[in-house]
C-alpha cells in the first residue's frame, strides 16, 4: 500500500518489572481512526495491523535493533534448492482457541491467503509461492515459482499471521481474531474501542499487562490532553505541527527513532515536460530538501536515495547519485528550454504532511521560474486519480513494512506494476532486470549489489525526488516501560509494563 503508516518507537529500557505500587498493568492507546477488522488475511492497514500485531504471530520476525530477520513460530528452515525452502515449525503452541500450532495451520493459513477467491489485499506477498506442502506435523515446503530472495522478509510480514483454522471456519476473523500471540481478543466495539488481554498461557511466558484498550480518538488534539490527563497513556505518529506541545508535557517521554518509510515528489513519467530528464533535473535543483526537512522539528532526515538507510539494500553511495539544491543550474535549465512558459500541476493528497510538501516545493519551483499551482483531494479519490496517471507531479511515500529493497522499489518503479502501484509511470527495461535480478536470488549478497545498482539508477534518472525519509515517534506516560520498537513504526507490548 501508498498507505504510510508512521509509526512509534519508545525508550528501549526494559529494566526489571516493577509490578508492585497502586499502578495497574492495564494500558490505554489513542488511534485516530478505528480498526478496519481484525483478520490478517483480510486487512492492510497500519492501524488494524497494531491490533493484530498483538494477537498474532508470524513464522519469522525481524528484530528491531539489527533488522536482521529470525525464526518466530519457526525453529529453523533450509533451502536446499533456490526455489524450495522447508520451514521446521516450533512444537507445543497453541491457538488462543486451545487448539494446536501446526504444518496444517500454516498451509491452511497461506492457501487462503493465495486463493483469488479471498481477494486477500496484500496477496502480493505471496505470489511469488507456488505450493505449500505439509511434510509432517511440524514440517512445511514452500516452493516458489522462481528464487524469490524476500520470501523471509515476506514471512515477517503481519498480514502473513497464522490463523486458527478451527477458528475462521466457526467464526468471523475480522471481528473475532484467533492468534497464538501474547494477547487474546475480549471485545471491539465499531467507532469506540478494542479490548485485548494477557493470554496467561502464552508459549514465551504471560506478559506483564493484564489489558490493553486500543480508544478511537478522531482529534489528534484531544488525543494530547488525554494523554497530558493520564486518560490514556500511549499516542503514536505525532504530528509534526504537535510535537513541541507532546514534548512539554510533565509526565510523558517522546521518543524519536530514524525509521524505514520514504516520502517523495513524482513525475508523470507518460506526460511532457516530465518525461524530459532536463525538466526533472531542473526541479531536483530547484528544490531546497534541507530546508523542508528543517521544518519537521527533527521528525524527517534527508537524503537522495530511495532505499533509506533502514531498508535491506541501502548504500550511502546512492545519495551521492542524486542531485543538490543549486537554483542558479534549475534557473538554467528552465530558461534553456522554455519550461517557464508551461503552467503545471502538483496533485496533492489533503494530509497535512503531504500539504506542507506542496507549500514549499511550490514557492522553491516557482524561484527556478517555473509556474506551478496546487490541486488537492481526499485521500481514496487521489490515490485513484495518481494510479490513472492524471496529474503532472504529485507527493507519494511508501512505508516499506518488510524493510526491503525490493519490496520498494519492485511494487513501485517496475514497469510491471505501470497502471497500479507504479503510479509515476517508470519504464526501463535495464532497472526492471536488475530489480528482477534482487528479488529472483535467494544469495542475500547478490541481491544487496543489484539492488544498490537499482537504486543509483533511479536516483540519477529522477523519476522521483526523496523529500525525507521517516521518523518514526511515540509519546509514553512515564509509568509505561519497555515498548518494543521498530523503525517501520509497530511496536509490541509483550514487553511493557508499568510502574
């Protein structure tokens, strides 16, 4: 999805649990918008993804400090060709439902998940698999159509969770999750509030919180005061505009952590002047980044390459590859090729993050000389209208969930994807082979030099422009410790506790 989820992180002190005092092991969080359901086969959206993080687990994880990815509900797995992997899976675990953790839940799991019928919105994970195969209980082959070098970053995924397969043949997932994680589902009332609670027969141990409450507050604002009040005690994504306010608060702790999601300016690559390599390199010198990013109160840094430095596949050499602010060479270039005659279109989502973007890549452009004004839309008809080509330049970003390379730069600039998810229209035939080229390896080191090569590429080419890359935030009540973070912006309480 273009959906960015920004995310949050949290001092990382997970000291020894204090579970004494009047405080009690119960912890409320403020989300903007409600859960669209709670199935992970059948959502794709970072605010019912932080629920189903909670009550699900997937056969590996990545772990939030080094990246590297790890056997979850996995033990171990080999490939003992390029285009067949065979998963050992832990025993003794059970499904919230008493039911057992197995080969046959993990096939079940995934074959619903491929099947064209389910319509599963983030299926694109898995479609590079071809079969799933139960070897014995505790045994599964997956074989691929081809080598498919991210299928582990894939199998972190949270949409890649193993369902209770007793469970969504009785019941309606969306409404009443299953998993084998630390907290089981009690309640979810549309428009108001999830509740979850500890599952006392966790397989790494109870958490120490007894009960979470995920509380919809549509106001940003009002999410602060209840935060200040101490109505609830966790608010993530902060705002931009909000945070000197979050900061000063007495009895909270922000954190901020260098994240993997990418904000950018596209070009309308089908469309003249912007499928002139002189036009996009007048507007990358036309832009001033630096003085963008200095607006976001430290919640963005900056950089040309695409691949952030969080993301599998990033090298510093990219951001050498791209190009500075230089308005004199922008002036140039719109001068020698008229382009300050043409009136030109930035489309932009109505978000405020997105809006500040247009606001001062507006006024910077129009420095160069050129002549631009600003269209915005709602969110569902912008990213409708950017996908049909109809605009000249617009502001996208990418949240990079699997925090790989080629999971960014495949849904994004490959000309497969021309029409739907490369919505700026990027068509070359040599960056599509060395994007095929990372993603058909299972040789992770192949796969990091062709993905660099990739990205130089684009980089050069500019069919986008980088703005930032993300910052991930949280703002914690000071009794709340141990939150584990991750730079792609989820968190998971099993760690958290309060004192």
């Amino acid at each position: 999805m273009v959906v960015l989820a920004t995310g949050c992180s949290s001092s990382s002190s997970s000291g020894g649990n204090n579970e004494g005092g009047d405080v009690p092991q119960e912890i409320t969080y403020a989300t903007i918008t409600d859960v669209v359901g709670l199935s992970p086969i059948l959502t794709n959206d970072s605010v019912s993804s932080s629920v189903i993080e909670q009550v699900y687990e997937t056969l590996f994880t990545r772990n939030p400090e080094t990246m590297e990815i790890e056997p979850l509900l996995a033990e171990s797995y080999e490939t003992p060709d390029d285009k067949t992997w065979i998963i050992k899976l832990k025993k003794d675990i059970k499904f919230h439902d008493g039911t057992d953790f197995n080969a046959e839940a993990v096939k079940y799991t995934f074959d619903k998940f491929m099947d064209p019928k389910t319509a599963a919105p983030r299926a694109s994970l898995l479609e590079p698999v071809e079969s799933v195969t139960v070897v014995d209980d505790y045994t599964i082959e997956i074989k691929t159509k081809y080598p498919y070098g991210p299928l582990l970053a894939a199998l972190s995924h949270t949409n890649s969770a193993i369902v209770s397969p007793k469970a969504d043949q009785a019941q309606d997932l969306m409404k009443e999750p299953v998993g084998t994680g630390p907290f089981k589902f009690v309640s979810w009332t549309p428009g108001d509030q999830v509740v979850i609670e500890k599952n006392e027969d966790y397989w790494q141990g109870a958490p120490k919180l007894e009960k979470a409450t995920f509380k919809v507050v549509p106001e940003i604002t009002t999410a602060i005061s209840m935060l200040q009040t101490g109505k609830v005690q966790f608010i993530d994504a902060i705002p931009t505009e909000q945070l000197k306010r979050v900061e000063s608060l007495k009895n909270v702790e922000v954190t901020k952590k260098e994240g993997t999601p990418v904000y950018y300016m596209g070009f309308n690559m089908k469309k003249e002047p912007m499928n002139n390599p002189e036009f996009r390199q007048a507007v990358a010198y036309a832009l001033d980044r630096e003085a963008y990013v200095n607006k976001l109160n430290g919640l963005g840094t900056k950089g040309n390459s695409v691949i952030g430095p969080k993301v599998f596949g990033y090298d510093e050499s990219a951001d050498g590859a791209g190009y500075k602010h230089d308005l004199e060479k922008a002036k140039e270039l719109v001068k020698s090729n008229n382009f300050g005659d043409l009136e030109l279109e930035i489309l932009v989502a109505n978000r405020d993050s997105y809006m500040l973007m247009a606001e001062i890549a507006q006024s910077q452009l129009k420095e160069a000389g050129l002549n631009v004004s600003i269209e915005t839309m709602e969110w569902g008809t912008f990213l409708d209208t950017a996908r049909d080509g109809k605009y000249d330049m617009t502001f996208l970003g990418w949240s990079n969930t699997t925090a790989d390379g080629s999971e960014l730069l495949y849904p994004n600039f490959h000309s497969d994807n021309i029409g739907s998810s490369n919505r700026v229209g990027y068509n070359n035939p040599e960056f599509d082979q060395l994007v095929n080229e990372s993603r058909e390896n299972v040789d992770q080191e192949v796969r990091v030099k062709k993905l660099q090569e990739a990205n130089q590429m684009l980089v050069k080419d500019a069919p986008v422009i980088v703005m930032n890359h993300g910052v991930v935030t949280a703002a914690l009540d000071k009794s709340v410790k141990g939150l584990e973070l991750d730079p792609t912006g989820q968190w998971s309480l099993y760690k958290v506790y309060r004192e």
